[in-house]
C-alpha cells in the first residue's frame, strides 16, 4: 500500500476511546500526555504499555513539536533499552506507525516488541518533513531528551517512504547517533530524486538550485563510507513515487566496502513491503548488532566466589567527595549493580579513591588501601591527574607495575580509562585521548580487561550532548548520575550484565539534623530566603523544645554566578548542621553553559569536601512560586537529583501553600 497520508490518529483507529488528558511536565519545555488514548482491541500496539504523546519546544525556532513514545510491557527500569525510532512517510505524522496497520507499520511495531525495544514516533516537521534542517535539528533534541529519561543502548531509526529516506540521511549526517538502519523504500539520492519538489525546497529552504549543499549533505549514496552501521533496505522495481536506484547503488556501494547491509529488492514490486520482507530488514539490524555485542570481551567475572572483593583504586572521581553528594561513589554503586545482578553472592566493593592521586600514589599505597584486603579483583582508575604531572611513558611503566603486583597477589584486575571531560587548559581533551590510549595499549598488552569510561561518555556526548552535560559536576568529575552511568560500564565489564542504576535514589536527608535532635543540640541551619523560618518552624513542629538558630542566606536579586561566589564563601566557612538551597527561577545567567556550572558550583560548595558532613537539601522554585521558570527550575531540579540531593517540591495539582508543603516534607523524613 502506497503512503498516500493525510489521516490522523483516530481516523486511522476505529477502535479507540480516550480517556481525559493528563499531562505531565518533565522539564526543558517537554511535556507527556500519558493517558491520551487506549488502544481497545489492543491489535496495533501488542507488547506496549499506553502510548505517550510528547511535545517539547524546539531549540531550533521555539515551536511546539511532538512524538509518540511506546514503552515495552512490561518496562524494567532496571535494564537499559534499545530504541527503534520509525519516521512516518509524505503526508502523514507520528501516529502512522503507531496505529496503521499496513505491513511497515505492523511489522516494526511487531519487530521493536519481540526485543523489548522503546518505540519511538516523531512527527519530525510532519507531513513533508524529508529530514530537512529543522528536522533533523528536532531529531537531534529528541535523542538528547530520550537519553536523559532512559538508559538507551542501541538506536536503530527506520521508516517508510520518506521516512526511509529520512532514515537513511539522518544516519549519513549523524552516524554517531545510531547503530542501525532499516530503509523501507526510500531513495539514497536526494539530488536526483524527481518528485515532491516543492515540499523539499519548502523542508530544505530552497530548490536544488538555491540550496544544493542541503540536498547533497541528505544524499546517503554520496557517503557511503559514514554508513559503518548494519544497513538494511527494501525497494521495488516497480516504484515510480521512489524510484529505487540509488538505493540499490548506495548497498551496493556499502558490501565493497564491507558494511553490513541487506538489499531486498523485488522486481517487480511497487511502493510498498510486505509483512515478511519488512520482519527480514528488522531482523538482519538486529542479527549485527547482537554479534556485534557477542564478539565484545567475556566477562571478567563469569563466576562469583563465595566471598568476592573487589577494590576500587584511582583519584577524586573514584573516592567520594562532594562532586556526588558526599556519600557514595561509582565504587558503591557498583557494588549496589553487583548485587542486583548476583544477589545472593558476598559481595564487598570497597572505595580506595584519594583526590589528586596519580599512579604513582596508586603504586605507594597499593599494599596497604589495596592488597591487605586480599581481593579477587582490582579496578585501576588514573589518569586525570598524571596528565598533568606524569609523563606518558612513566604512567605506562606505572599501570605495568601496578597489573604486575596485582597478578603476583592472584588478583584479577581490570583498567579504566578516565572519564570524558569539559576541555580546558590544565586538562585539554587532546591529551587525555594520549593517556586513554595508553591505558588501552597496556590493557592489550597486558591481557587485561579495560573498561573504556571515557568512549562511553564520549559516546553518550555525541549523542545526547545536554544530557551529559548533566552528568557533570564541574569540569572533570561527574555527578552522582554520571557515576552510576561509570558504575554500570564497569558492571558490564566485570560481568557482562547490562544494567540500569538509574532508579537507585538519594540516601536520607537529614542524618546530621536527627543527630542533633536526638542528643538535644542546637541545630545551625543556613537556608536562602524565604526558606529560614519555614525551616525552622517545620523542625520545631516535629519537636517543639529544639533550638533552631537560623542564619539567613539572602539571595534577592543576585545573578547565580553571585549565588555560586555566595556558596563559597558562606557554607564551608559556617559548617551547618543543615543548609537549604532555594535557588530562585529567575536569577539571571549569561547563557545555558554558565546556568548548569553556577547552580553545580552552588551545590558543589554547599557540601564539604569529602564524606558529607552537614545536610544539605533544595527547595525547588515551584514551592514558593508555582509559576516559576520552567527552564531553570527544570535544570535545578536535574542537577539536584544528579548530585543525590534530596529536593522538595510541589507535586502536580497541589495548591498548598509554601509553608505546608516544607512542613509536609519535613515530617516525613524527621519520622524515619
């Protein structure tokens, strides 16, 4: 069946009753209907749970745009997923594939279900979108978006018609971004491609004339050296609305150079595939990428003892310092992955991160942080800090040294490359690349297990660059959430188990202030305006004899660069038994950049410098001000939750008053 669109959602699904719309915001403009529709006969979405239809607003023009999510079911947030995204053809938008029943739609759906995969249908500009640029730029933020709410593994993006052809420019643009191509009667050429040229001059901002590098640049034939991926694409011979030629010389261009790809092409075929043709295209994507993944290194740990230690050594972003919250590292959240995993296995991680050490440090205090403990395996986690006082040659002879002692104590040991960073002077990204690449060298010259933290973040930061950018708490160390994303890499490493961290939550609050409570001290508390009586009330509702002295920490009117000079200068300086950040929606920053570092740095130096010494919690902006700022609200709360700080705030269709709200929250943890 030719797609000739032009149907929504309910015209193409005749057994379909809504339900009222309940929309949730999720920050950064996006916003989710969870409850739009319910598919009655439950034949177009077998094996998913109620679609969402999402809408967010594109960074490219400030429009509203929106796709359609389907989630597995049931959804283990405790996994990391795949993601097929399918991209509807000329004419139609993103509920084709969700609810058509033609046999693309069918089959992908049916395809992506069997893997347990999140299926993901964008409108992408809608009915005559052909990827153009700001298509492809909303493609672009609905990744970066989707990696910030899931753990994604492998995307693969396929569709039909122009929506293949879409698949297929989009992967030959960004062929970082996906793992896979399924391009269901598409053409490869958009140069040569004869019809729709008025929906593409109005997509691409010009004729081929006018704009002939737009077209170009969308031409997957003309790179077929970018498409290094597993390609699979059907045409027929018979298609007159996409011609298939340059499809079929783009496959044939992909197996010379010994790409993965699959051409299934009928003669005599027209613009459309069938059910089985579209099962086989699915299916050769995903034979690749599983012997992709089958062909990657057997597990450190095939096998738990009786008894497994493991001992984590390297600098800062192993040991736990404010970067996370003060109270757990990449080195407890592996132990935390280790035991989801094996859960009735003895496991034991611990923590032997001391800030600024080098390997040479490592070599100095190996017997005594390391080898005392007698452990099964080793982690060796250097690099940040002998870049810029180790030279190369010395942090080989280092690592050598360190394996080598290890092997001779019968520990098994696995390296790791540092994490990916901001670059900046003292630490340019050039440089670290030389150290990665030694730490790899070793690890093959020592048949030693490595796992590479810094191509995983490099690869989540070519996807999803936002997304991992809040990840980190400043320029080199991750937050919490960047350390369980370190945490579940090296899980893998060691056990060849895929696992998601992500749901793990914030430990207790308010450690340092029931500790006072209970011996009958005073309790010092630094909270930002308007938050200082609210706090002390809420205290003294739980216990009316505690003695509450509250220092104000005036925030009006300060830009938050002044608010992060205000954190450094305030809090460690007090030592608090409790400091409240309510950082207000509206205090100005320079840009985006400057935003995320300033709220970072005023969480950063709200805590101490190692294990967490005093509370620390934030009040988000809607407390006080439902109405507050979405896009800097949104970010406070992101980085909060990354640092493993615990936030109050108002839920959705609460009209308490801010006081109540703080006292609510304040019970329910004091009662612990």
């Amino acid at each position: 069946m030719p797609y000739r669109e032009g149907t929504g959602p309910l015209q193409a699904m005749p057994h379909v009753f809504q339900q009222e719309e309940v929309t949730m915001h999720t920050g950064s403009g996006l916003r989710t209907t969870t409850a739009w529709l319910l598919i009655a006969l439950g034949a177009n979405a077998q094996g998913f749970q109620v679609p969402e239809d999402v809408s967010f607003t594109a960074g490219t023009d400030g429009t509203e745009q929106r796709y359609v999510i389907l989630l597995p079911d049931p959804f283990d947030v405790n996994v990391p997923h795949d993601v097929m995204i399918a991209l509807h053809g000329h004419g139609s938008d993103r509920w084709q594939f969700v609810t058509d029943q033609r046999p693309e739609c069918r089959g992908a759906r049916d395809m992506a279900a069997r893997r347990k995969m999140i299926f993901v249908s964008p409108d992408y500009r809608a009915k005559t979108s052909w990827m153009g640029p700001a298509a492809d730029a909303d493609l672009r933020q609905m990744l970066d978006e989707l990696n910030g709410r899931f753990r994604i593994r492998d995307v693969v993006i396929s569709g039909g018609s122009m929506g293949g052809t879409s698949a297929l420019s989009f992967a030959a643009m960004h062929p970082d971004c996906v793992d896979g191509v399924v391009a269901l009667n598409g053409t490869a050429n958009l140069i040569e491609y004869p019809n729709f040229n008025d929906a593409l001059a109005e997509s691409y901002g010009g004729t081929k004339t006018e704009k002939p590098e737009v077209y170009r640049e969308r031409s997957a034939e003309l790179f077929p050296e970018r498409l290094t991926l597993p390609v699979a694409a059907t045409t027929g011979g018979n298609d007159t609305l996409v011609p298939p030629d340059s499809t079929l010389r783009l496959l044939a261009a992909l197996k010379t150079l010994g790409t993965p790809a699959l051409s299934i092409h009928r003669p005599d075929g027209g613009h459309e595939t069938d059910y089985d043709d579209t099962v086989t295209a699915f299916q050769f994507v995903f034979d690749q990428l599983d012997a992709k993944e089958a062909a990657s290194a057997a597990p450190v740990l095939s096998s738990f003892h009786k008894e497994t230690t493991v001992v984590c050594l390297g600098d800062s972003v192993t040991g736990v310092y404010y970067h996370t919250g003060g109270h757990r590292a990449f080195p407890e959240m592996l132990e935390l992955a280790l035991r989801q995993i094996k859960p009735d296995a003895a496991l034991h991680v611990i923590n032997a991160g001391i800030s600024g050490h080098t390997t040479t440090d490592g070599l100095a205090r190996l017997e005594q942080d390391v080898l005392q403990h007698h452990p099964t395996l080793v982690t060796i986690s250097f690099g940040l800090n002998d870049m810029t006082r180790v030279p190369p040659e010395q942090f080989r002879a280092n690592l050598e040294q360190l394996i080598d002692r290890c092997r001779v104590s019968q520990c098994l040991v696995v390296l790791c490359t540092p994490n990916a960073v901001i670059d900046t002077e003292s630490r340019p990204i050039s440089r670290l690349r030389e150290y990665c690449e030694i730490v790899r060298d070793v690890g093959r010259m020592k048949t030693v297990a490595v796992c590479d933290q810094y191509a995983a973040g490099e690869r989540l930061r070519a996807r999803a660059p936002w997304t991992w950018r809040l990840t980190m708490s400043d320029e080199i160390h991750p937050n919490m959430d960047g350390h369980k994303r370190m945490a579940e890499e090296l899980c893998r490493t060691i056990s060849g188990a895929k696992i998601s961290l992500d749901a793990i939550q914030p430990p207790p609050a308010l450690v340092r202030t029931q500790v006072q409570l209970a011996a009958g001290n005073p309790i010092k508390v630094l909270a930002m305006e308007p938050m200082g009586s609210m706090i002390a009330s809420a205290i003294q509702r739980h216990d009316p004899g505690a003695t509450v002295e509250v220092t104000i920490w005036p925030v009006a009117g300060k830009t938050l660069a002044q608010l992060e000079q205000g954190a450094k200068d305030l809090v460690r300086a007090m030592k608090p038994d409790l400091a409240v950040l309510s950082i207000p929606a509206n205090a100005v920053a320079v840009d985006d950049e400057q935003r995320v570092h300033a709220i970072s740095w005023i969480m950063n130096w709200s805590l101490s410098f190692g294990h967490q010494e005093w509370d620390c919690i934030v009040v988000h902006p809607n407390v006080v001000d439902p109405n507050a700022d979405p896009v800097q609200a949104s970010v406070i709360r992101k980085l909060a939750r990354a640092q493993h700080l615990q936030v109050i705030e108002r839920e959705s269709g609460d009209a308490s008053d801010a006081e109540t709200i703080v006292q609510a929250w304040f019970q329910s943890q004091l009662k612990r």
